[in-house]
C-alpha cells in the first residue's frame, strides 16, 4: 500500500479512537456499571488500525530496529491511551481528568508526527 494510505488508515484510526474515548469517558454511569459496548469496540478497533497504519508508514519511511525516539514515545503514548478506559473504570482517574489527559496525549502525538523530532 502507499504511504498516502497508511497515513489516512492511520487517521481514521485515530478518529474511532477518540470517538471511542469519548463515548467510554464521558458517558454517565453509575456504580460498577460497564461503559458503553460500541464506544469500547469502536475505542478497541481504533487501537488496532493506529497500530498496524502506524507500522505501515515506518516500513514506507524506511525506519527498522533501532527505531527513533520519537516513534518509541508515540509507542508509549498508545499504550497509555489503550490503558485511559481500565484507569478510569477501576477509579484510578476521574473521568474528567482522564478525558483532559486523553486530549493532551493526543496532541503530543500529533507533535511528534508533524516535527519528528530526536530523528
């Protein structure tokens, strides 16, 4: 696949992410209640498509092992979004915190794809 592909998979995948978040962070519940299933999938499927997009465009980039620091954070980034769900139904972050986190990992994702820095 070309890189234009990988980029907009990759995009996409981002977009079900927060939809996601956004659904599972924000939705009321009450105690020991589950968050919505559909924002659970669509924050699941998210998760997958930034992954397998994200190794796309590194094998188009020609980056192999070692990779740069700037992808190794973006790796740690989409693990902490994966684990922003568990956090907040297990009470170890109030939603609202997590939502606000959520939007401050996203936005340092989005940083260090556009500047690429430590390259």
């Amino acid at each position: 696949m070309s890189y234009e592909t990988y980029k907009t998979m990759h995009i996409v995948g981002l977009i079900l992410l927060f939809m996601g978040l956004g659904t599972v962070l924000l939705s009321p519940r009450s105690e020991g209640s589950k968050p919505p299933k559909a924002g659970m999938i669509m924050h699941g499927i998210g998760l997958v498509v930034i992954l397998v997009a994200g190794f796309g465009l590194l094998a188009r980039l020609g980056m192999s092992w070692p990779w740069p620091v700037f992808v190794i954070a973006k790796i740690a980034i989409w693990v902490a979004l994966a684990m922003m769900p568990m956090l907040v139904k297990r009470g170890a972050l109030p939603a609202a915190i997590g939502w606000a986190v959520a939007a401050a990992l996203g936005g340092a994702a989005a940083y260090l794809a556009f500047t690429k820095p430590w390259m």
